[in-house]
C-alpha cells in the first residue's frame, strides 16, 4: 500500500515584476501554511519523503511547515525537482512511476491543476476542487509507484485551510445580517436564516476536526436557533416548526459528549494539573481515542440521510409561509413576555437550589441560562445590562458542569482497562487531582447558590 499526500502550494501574489516561477506566497498564503502545518503533521502527510516543486511558491510553503514544525526537520529533508513545476496530470504521473522512490509514503508540493486531475485519475471520487494549501490523501493498493494506473486508489483525507482553521474561514463565512432597523417578524426571520446559514457552512469544519471551534460555533448556532424556534412558539402556533424542531434537538445532543471532550483536553494542554504527575501521559491518550470514536460517530451522523433530512426540514420551517404567516402580527412586548416569564422561571428554580441539590439541577440552570441569553441577544442594546450578567453567570455554570464532566471521565478512567496498569505513584497523583477538583466543584456550587435573582433590574 502506497500513500500519496498531495498538497497544493498556498496563496501567491499575483504576477507583477516577476514570472510565473518566482512568484512568492501572499499574507493571506503564509496564514494558510500556519493553519494547515499541525494538521497536515497528524495526518501523516510528512511520515516519508517530501518532493517539492522549485517554483518560489512552492518552497516557500515547505520553508512555512519548516517553520511552523521545527521537530521535523522539514528543509534538510526536502528534495525539490524541476520536473514538479508541472500542470498537467500526466507529468506528474511520469515522474512519479519513473522517478519516485520506493517510500510508502511521498507528499509532493505542487501545483494545479496536475495535482487534483491526477487524484481524479487515481480516484474517480476524489473532490472536485483543490484550492490553494489544501491536500488530498490517497492510499494506492500498489506495492511499487510504478504500478500507478488510473482508478487505482482511496481518497481518505481531503483537507483545506478553510476546514483547518475556524480563523480562515471566518473570513469568509456568512456574514452577520444587520439587523438594526427591521421589524421584530423580519429580525427574527432573518436571524434564523443566518443560523441555519452558518450551521450548514460549518459543517466541513466540523467533520475534518482539526480545529474545535467548528464544533463549537456549530453547537452555539444549533441552540440559537433552538432557543428562537421556543420562543415562537410559546407565542405562536406554526404548523410543522415543532416537528422540525425535533430534529434540531438530535443534531445538538449528538454533538455534547465530544464537546466535552474537546474542552476537557485544551484544558489538560495547555493548562496541565501539576497534581497529574505521570498518570498525565496515559489519560490524554486516553481522551483521545475516546474523542476519535466520538468524532468518527458524529462523522457518520452527518453524512446519514436522516442528518439531510433534518436540516431540509428546518430550512423548509423557517422559510415557509405558515412562519410568516404566523409572525405577521409579532410584537416586541410579546418577546419581552416570553423573556419576563423565562427569567421568572430561573429565578424559582435558583432559589430552590440548596447544597444538597444534584448537579443535574445546576446543570439545567445552565441551560435556561443560555436560552435566556439568546433571546435576549435578539435586542442587545435594550438588553445590554442583563446580557453582562447573563454572562458572567453562564461562566459559572460553564465551569461547573466541565468540572463534573472531568470527574466523571476520571472516574471512567480509573476504571477502564487502563487505569489497574497505572503504577501506583500514578494513582496517587490521581486521587490528589480529584480532590482538587472535588474542593473547587465544592466552591463553584456555593458561588452559584448565592447568586442574586435575574429578574431583578432585567433591563
């Protein structure tokens, strides 16, 4: 088996004093070889030889993985060919079956379109598009690059800056609708338009799971759009949005234990627990096979026909003439009641928390918090005042339910087929790290039992 790592060099400036060949990178090129350096490295796409075009281009973008990933020693290892300052397909096919060595595993660094037509040509499957810095993986049943025929192989990455970085493609995702001015029917219409927008466009970057604030920012819109879609219809009946609703409800809770994960291993990153000691080593691999499962899971989900359903069926509800038709009449007051109401509702279930409440009761807390927020985020300047305090306690609650998230992935640690192999120094410092949470979970509760009613000054 054979595989092929196919990267096409990142943004270049446009022709100016110079000629095709020794045109460098542009800003927006040397940012793509930031975002894509890390992940390219995870996906083994620098595990064997690396073959580079002399164009300027080209080097500059293996002189940017050089320096983003020093531990590699990418520029002593780099071979750079003449013959890769190529276009067409065939080209690269020649030299690969005629030159290439006998590696496993050969990332070129090239140009298009000989790089994404020779994937076609190897991969009838592969992506229509390869634009600049991104990368086609292709694993070829061939024992020799000799063998190379047409059809022969697999794509099993196809990865681009935009899927990379959440950085990169905020600067080109849907932009936020001005919303300043419309009625409170067409603010609301088009804030779920641009939810359901953003959800769709995030999509990618979530699947590839190179950067967690796709998942994040996916998560964020899915309960936006849920809390707004609750709110009408506490207002209003519309025909077929409670059932769209639904499915809306599925795609968040598929989302929540990798999440959870993600956040649990930032944190161990870049802030790791001295009180860890070597027990540290074992449980982030740990966490991230049990992230890779659920990553794979949510990549299945997304690619099911019930997933497309679901979110056809939510496109179709907000942009249906019975929601229209329903909200002809909507009035700011009529929002501001369902708000009032909700902020009544935590504030009672505030105040009957007690030390002995259980963490589902603060962690449902949590989430009317949230619901809250984004309602009240349909009007931020009126709402300016209660927003700060709304987030401000939603930290609390946040840090409170990713410390019971912790504790219970130690705890299923500590009972896996890993934890009775830990030597015993390693399960001291363990149980050390689990007091230590256990004393501040202890704090955070009683922060939150003390925090004053909501309603009080809402506006």
């Amino acid at each position: 088996m054979k595989h092929l790592y196919l990267i096409r060099h990142a943004r270049a400036k446009r022709a100016g004093d110079v000629d095709d060949h020794g045109r460098p990178l542009s800003g927006r090129g040397r940012r793509q070889v930031a975002a894509m350096a890390e992940p390219l490295q995870r996906l083994g796409a620098f595990d064997g030889e690396v073959h580079v075009s002399t164009a300027v281009r080209a080097r500059e973008t293996l002189m940017g993985l050089d320096a983003a990933l020093p531990e590699l020693g990418l520029a002593g290892r780099a071979h750079y060919h003449e013959a890769l300052y190529a276009f067409e397909e065939k080209s690269l096919r020649r030299w690969l079956k005629a030159t290439a060595p006998d590696a496993d595993h050969l990332a070129l660094i090239g140009h298009n379109p000989a790089l994404l037509e020779l994937a076609r040509r190897l991969c009838p499957q592969a992506a229509q598009c390869l634009p600049t810095g991104g990368l086609l993986h292709l694993a070829l049943p061939i024992a020799t690059w000799q063998e190379l025929g047409r059809r022969h192989g697999e794509v099993l990455h196809c990865l681009t800056p935009r899927m990379a970085s959440h950085a990169l493609f905020r600067r080109q995702a849907p932009a936020p609708p001005a919303l300043d001015g419309l009625g409170t029917r067409h603010r609301v219409i088009t804030q779920l338009e641009h939810q359901y927008r953003m959800i769709r466009a995030l999509e990618q970057g979530v699947a590839a799971g190179q950067d967690p604030e796709f998942l994040h920012q996916y998560r964020v819109n899915l309960r936006r759009s849920r809390a707004l879609a609750e709110t009408l219809l506490a207002i209003v009946e519309v025909a077929g949005l409670n059932g769209a609703l639904k499915g809306l409800r599925r795609r968040a809770r598929a989302t929540s234990e990798l999440r959870d994960l993600d956040v649990f291993l930032d944190g161990l990153d870049h802030r790791p627990p001295p009180e860890a000691g070597p027990a540290l080593t074992p449980l982030v691999a740990w966490l991230h096979e049990r992230a890779r499962e659920a990553r794979r899971e949510l990549c299945r989900q997304l690619r099911r026909r019930a997933y497309a359903r679901d979110m056809l069926a939510w496109r179709d509800a907000i942009a249906s003439q019975e929601l229209a038709g329903a909200l002809s009449g909507l009035q700011e007051h009529q929002i501001d009641g369902v708000l009032e109401e909700r902020l009544a509702r935590h504030d009672a279930q505030a105040l009957s928390l007690t030390e002995a409440s259980t963490d589902a009761a603060l962690h449902k807390l949590r989430k009317r918090v949230k619901r809250i927020r984004y309602l009240a985020e349909l009007s931020p300047e009126r709402h300016r005042h209660l927003l700060e305090r709304l987030k401000e306690r939603q930290a609390l609650l946040d840090d409170f339910q990713d410390l019971c998230t912790q504790l219970d992935w130690l705890d299923t640690f500590v009972a896996s087929s890993a934890g009775p192999e830990l030597p015993d120094a390693s399960h001291q410092g363990l149980e050390h790290w689990l007091t230590t949470l256990r004393v501040r979970k202890a704090e955070l509760r009683l922060a939150i039992l003390a925090l004053p009613p909501l309603g009080q000054g809402a506006r």
